[in-house]
C-alpha cells in the first residue's frame, strides 16, 4: 500500500537503531491520494509506503525502548504477574472529527503468542481516514503480515477490539453496539497469548503486553487527540497492573486507572457531547445552534476556540470564546451562501497556551 502525505509534519527524528524482522507484507493494496487537509496544512505531497507497527526491544527492565528514526511509542506495559489467555480485548473510541491526510500513527493493543507471534490490534489515523488495523507475525516477528486500513472506522464511534486464538488461529474482530462489525482470522500456531511485562526469542528481548500509540507523521509534536483504552479483558476479565514504558517528545501525561490506559496527547479534549455531529439542514435556514464540551486532562490554561473552513458558506462564533478546560461552549452558526446539498465540513478548534490543540469537526448540508 502506498502513501502519499505531507512534509511538513512536525516529526522529532530519533537516533536509527536496527529494526527487527526482513519481510513485512500488507493486506491492504488500495492506493492512497492526496485529499486537501485542513486548510493550514496544505496537502500532502512526498510518497511513502505505510509501516507495519513495530515489535518494541526492551533492552533492560524499566528502561524506555529504543527509539528509531523517524517516529516514536507512547503507552504501558502489563507488569502484573505473568498469565496466559486465549482472548484480549480493550475498548478503544475514535475521535469524532477527520483526521488529516498527512499523518499517519497506529493507536493498539499488543501481545506475543506463545509461537512467537507479535499479535496487534486497533486503530489508524491513515493519511485521512480512520482505519481497523491488526498485525501478527512468523516467529519472533520475523515477518510482518498486517494492514493499517483493513476496513474504516466510523467516527465518535466506540469499538470494543478483540483477538481470540483457537487451534492455531487467531482472530481480530470489532465490535460496536454489541455488533461484530468485521476483522479477520489468521494462522500463527499459538494456542495462548503469553500475558506478561516481556517477551525473549532469538533475535532479542520486547515488550509484550501492551496499550500503545505508534506515531510516524502528524501535524503537531504528537498527535491531536487522546486515546483512550478503557476496559482491558483477558478471558472476559478486567486486567489492571498497567506501567508507563515510552512517552510523547512534547511529554504528554499517561493516565492510569485499573484496567484503564489514557494516552493524554493534548491538555484538554472536545465533545459534541449529546449533540449530532453532523446535520442536514432545511433550504432557507439561516442559523444552527450546537454546544461543545471542553474537558480537562491537565492543568488549568486556557483555551482559545476559532473556526477553520468555508468563510463564504458560514460564519462561526463561540460564547464563551475564551476559558479553562471545563466548560461548555455555545457554538452560533449563520448561514451565508452555501452550495445547495454540498457537505461542507467545519473544524472547530480548540488551542492551548502553548500552541497544542484539538478539535471536532461538524458536518454540515444544507438542502
């Protein structure tokens, strides 16, 4: 699969190290284009092929991994007392909003099989579009056999991620509403998951059990959104004893709590809350009224909210503008001059005290 995205994703290169496994293999085959992103960032422009999500070396007990040029991991590990189990999942949400098409980073849920087998699941922000993601390997990651955009995920959407062995095989399903909405079975020979801090074979010493986001090429330091696992299982029961093993170059927070990981990229996160998160308007309206939430995560600056898309189809105030994480905003939407039934999409962002931000996106027609 090949990609084709942005150079000027802000990315800190890291010191190269070997990588291991020679041979990675993509089920997906469709040929990314370059879509506008939003409008500050231009389009994307340098083509690249999409990565498999790397096995983690851990070279010493409690020491970070070694990082590798070009991206970064930020995430837990399981340091519990060492178990086996022939099913995992975790919940995972996706933002509700469009990623931009010059990033790229797997957000996943880990673990080595007991025949050497690196098995992945989760999600990717994948040149603009949300995408189910898995991965599993030949012994001791070897070879990669993988997609980053098996199928895509809908957005403000929660999934409940699975992976399950039986005789051999193991499969990678998601679920929303209580519904299996697609995945996919694959051979590896394992017959458990081996739930522990690490994992040995021959070429090294990994990370085993773990909640991590992948990050390659994004348009700040770290991606624009948090993550949240929440409800880690293994055999249907909830697993806490979760430790910190890599953070963010810009050092976002990692929360936490039980069976719950929160990979807290930005200070602060926005909601629609209860609100739609797109609508269809009447010929003739002339306003649209919604609210945002903006939530804390950490400390107290305030934050800035502004607009970014079409000036001559819309104008977008905010009351309060201005405010520390923890209020909700008025959002007051007049309606110019629209293209009759174009969807137009508004960012409505949210900017911190340092330059950070987040943001929802609200789709909008008008008949």
């Amino acid at each position: 699969m090949v990609g084709t995205w942005s150079t000027v994703a802000l990315m800190l290169l890291f010191v190269a190290a070997s990588l291991v496994g020679t041979t990675a293999t993509s089920a997906a085959s469709a040929q990314l284009t370059a879509p506008a992103a939003h409008p500050a960032l231009g389009v994307a422009v340098a083509p690249r092929s999409l990565p498999h999500p790397f096995a983690i070396r851990a070279a010493h007990k409690g020491i970070s991994p070694t990082t590798y040029a070009g991206h970064y991991w930020d995430g837990a590990y399981f340091t519990g007392s060492a178990f086996s189990s022939t099913s995992l999942g975790v919940n995972l949400t996706v933002p509700d909003a469009l990623p931009y098409a010059n990033e790229f980073y797997y957000v996943i849920d880990s673990v080595w099989d007991n025949a050497g087998s690196y098995d992945q699941i989760g999600l990717t922000n994948d040149a603009g579009s949300w995408g189910f993601a898995y991965s599993y390997t030949s012994n001791c990651a070897g070879a990669y056999y993988y997609s980053p955009d098996l199928f895509s995920l809908t957005r403000g959407t929660t999934y409940q991620f699975t992976m399950t062995l039986t005789q051999g095989n193991v499969t990678f399903s998601a679920f929303a509403h209580g519904k299996r909405v697609g995945g996919l079975t694959a051979h590896t020979g394992g017959t458990a998951f081996v739930d522990q801090a690490f994992y040995s074979c021959k070429y090294g010493t990994y990370y085993d059990y773990t909640d991590y986001e992948e990050v390659y090429d994004t348009v700040q330091l770290m991606p624009s959104f948090s993550y949240f696992f929440t409800n880690n299982t293994a055999n249907g029961t909830p697993v806490a004893g979760w430790s910190s093993f890599a953070t963010s170059p810009a050092n976002a927070t990692l929360g936490i709590a039980g069976a719950n990981v929160t990979i807290e990229n930005q200070a602060f996160w926005m909601s629609f809350g209860k609100n739609p998160d797109s609508k269809v308007l009447k010929a003739g309206a002339t306003v649209y009224r919604t609210q945002i939430t903006v939530a804390p995560f950490y400390g107290g600056a305030n934050v800035t909210l502004s607009y970014s898309g079409s000036t001559t189809a819309f104008s977008v105030t905010f009351s309060p503008k201005v405010g520390a994480p923890g209020f909700v905003t008025n959002v007051t939407i007049k309606v110019l001059a629209p293209i009759k039934n174009q969807v137009y999409q508004l960012y409505l962002d949210g900017t911190g005290a340092k330059g950070s931000y987040t943001y929802v996106v609200l789709l909008l027609r008008v008949k």
